[in-house]
C-alpha cells in the first residue's frame, strides 16, 4: 500500500530528522515545523520506527480537508475506508487538537471523528457492535486553521522509549534530543566523547548506539507491529537487518559524574542498551576532568538554575565548566542549556549556538569547534 507518512518532530529538530530520512534513502521530503512528510509504503513505516533517532513518531495521514461544520467534519471522516484498515476486534481510540479553527472544541471533535469511524465499521463488518479487544489503533484529529488531518499513529510509546531507560536521573533529557545533540556535534566513533555531567548517561548512551550503528528501535515493540496492514515478515526482516548491521567498533566514550548512585543508574542503563562495553563511567567532580587523549569531544547537559535557590550554585558551575574545558585546547565542546548569561560565565563566546527546546524549556545549544 502507498502511504503519506509523517514523521513528527521536537520544534528545533526538523532538520536533523530530514537528514536522518535523507541517510536513509528517502527524497522528496516536505518539512514544516514539527513533521517531515514523504511518501512511501510498509517497508517506510518500519525502516522509520527502527531507525529514526531524533524523530517523535511516525504516523500515516489517511485524510485532509476543510470543514467548518462538525457534519463536514463528519463526512470528511467518513470518505476514509476504516475497515480496510481497523480490524473488526481492534481497540480504536481517537485524540485531538484544534488550533485557530471554528471548531475548536476538542472533545466534540473526538466524538464525531469515532462516530464516523465506527459508522464505516459498521458498513464493512455488517454489525453493530465491536469488541474493541485486539490491536490498538491510536487516531489523531488535527485542526489548523479549518484543515482537517486525520493521523494513525504506527508507534505506540514515542521513540524517545528505546526501552533502556528504566532509571533516570533528576533532569533526565530526551533520549531523541541526545541523539540530536551528538549528530549535530558531528562526532564520530574515531574521536574520544566525554560527557562529565552525565545524569543517567543518556547522551554517552545514545552516543554509544550512534557509533555501533544499533537501531535505537532494535529492543523495543511498535504498536503497529499487531496489524494486519503491515505484514509481521517485514518486521522480522527489518529486525534481523538492524542486528547485522551492529559494528564491532571500538569506542572511546567516557562518562563522568559526582554522584554514586546517579553513576549506578547510568550503568545499568548502558547494560540495557546493550553499550556498557563502550562507556567508562567514572565518579569525578567536572573542576577534576581530564583527558590524556589530545582531541575530543564534550557533549553535555548541565543544570540550568531555573529552580529556587539554584541560580548561584549554577553559575559558579558554569565558571568552573569554563576553566576546565578552554584547558582542552585541541578539544570541542557542545553544552544545552537555558541560561541566558551562559557564554558570559563559561567565558568565552560559541562559534554557533543553535535554538532547540528541552521538553517545553527553550535553550540553546553552545558549539565550540576546535577541529
């Protein structure tokens, strides 16, 4: 079957993701803020869901129009065939969003979108009512200015969700924004990568997953998976392609911090993923890191001081990152945060900084290049 195929995204990451399609064959991309589109079949859906590292989700638009009226609305809905798509046991569910549209009550949008699903059910499978106990099939109702999208989401639990993270740290960040933040280092696994606030070890983690080439989607399950639509052989081959596609590389990352127990999370979290023979992880205070290697790279995510009372102990951090890493002449730093003063303290200015957003908290991403 062909599809239109969204690949949704963090605000700031649009590009990374079209690069990441580009890598992976796919051309006449059409991005906008927060997806890339493109066209393509089941093999797409699950070559995206395997190995998409900075994306959110992947959908399918089944249907756009306008509709000013909930029976546009309705009937819009309706010109979709649902039961080529929905099994006649599976578990329907619809969810919604309306942004400067005249029907901009959610709640009521959700209930004429399932009504007219089930209505088309209804024609296909000749009954009146379902058991709704078989695979899940998520569906999105998007208003923008008066167009309808109707999406089906093929991902389940979004791809942040590698399925390693069962332990995090205070402030964890995303697993895709990690991802994102060592892809635009431009880092490779021939150069030493350190992180020496490493939380739960989730930048040196996907750092890891980069260098060995693993499909970040390669321990997890996709909801799609359960669907009659998307035949089980293509997953099974996918899943045995992403296995041998795994690099015997040896990598030099190291991960560094001053808390025990955060460190034990952070092994255990490369144990899970299936890295932790590609991390060092040591208990050093960040004015005590160094190296003995004469090129690298520091890829971090710092606190930010946004809480009470945090401030000042944030930005003598920020002094002492400052002191420790300009020592590394030969070295490259990157470091996120949301403190506006941040160049000012650290002392010395980016070559590039680059807005991005860390859940809902908009920061920038410092670059130093040395290389």
């Amino acid at each position: 079957m062909d599809f239109t195929i969204i690949v949704t995204a963090t605000f700031g990451l649009e590009a990374i993701v079209a690069k990441e399609l580009k890598e992976l064959g796919y051309e006449d991309l059409e991005v906008e803020n927060g997806k890339v589109t493109f066209k393509g079949d089941e093999m797409d859906i699950v070559t995206c869901n395997m190995w998409l590292r900075t994306a959110d989700r992947v959908q399918i638009q089944l249907a756009k129009f306008k509709a000013v009226s909930f029976e546009e609305l309705f009937q819009g809905t309706s010109s979709v065939n649902w039961g080529d798509i929905i099994p006649e046991n599976g578990f329907m569910h619809v969810e919604g969003k309306s942004i400067k549209s005249i029907l901009h009550s959610v709640p009521d949008c959700q209930s004429i979108v399932k009504k007219a699903v089930v209505e088309g059910m209804k024609k296909k499978y000749d009954t009146l009512w379902f058991s709704e106990d078989g695979s899940e099939f998520k569906i999105e109702v998007g208003i923008l200015k008066d167009i309808v999208v109707l999406t089906l989401d093929t991902t389940g639990a979004g791809l942040h969700k590698r399925g390693y993270r069962t332990l995090s740290g205070e402030a964890p960040i995303k697993e895709t924004l990690a991802a994102a933040l060592v892809l635009i280092s431009k880092w490779d696994a021939d150069h030493t990568l350190a992180d020496p606030m490493c939380g739960s070890g989730t930048i040196a983690i996907e750092a890891a997953l980069i260098g060995k080439n693993m499909a970040p989607g390669l321990n997890r399950k996709f909801v799609s998976e359960d669907w009659d639509i998307i035949p089980k052989n293509i997953w099974e081959d996918t899943r045995r392609f992403a296995k041998n596609a795994v690099n015997d590389k040896k990598l030099k990352i190291l991960a560094s911090d001053i808390d025990w127990t955060v460190l034990k999370n952070a092994r255990e979290n490369a144990e899970k993923a299936g890295v932790s023979d590609c991390i060092t992880f040591q208990k050093v205070p960040l004015q005590d890191f160094s190296s003995h290697y004469k090129k690298g790279f520091i890829i971090t995510n710092p606190p930010y001081g946004a809480r009470l009372g945090e401030a000042e102990e944030v930005e003598i951090l920020y002094k002492e990152m400052g002191e420790t890493f300009l020592k590394l002449d030969r070295w490259s730093y990157f470091i996120i945060t949301s403190h506006p003063e941040f160049e000012k303290l650290f002392g010395e200015k980016s070559t590039k900084n680059r807005k991005l957003y860390n859940g809902r908290i908009k920061c920038y991403y410092y670059q130093y290049i040395n290389f």
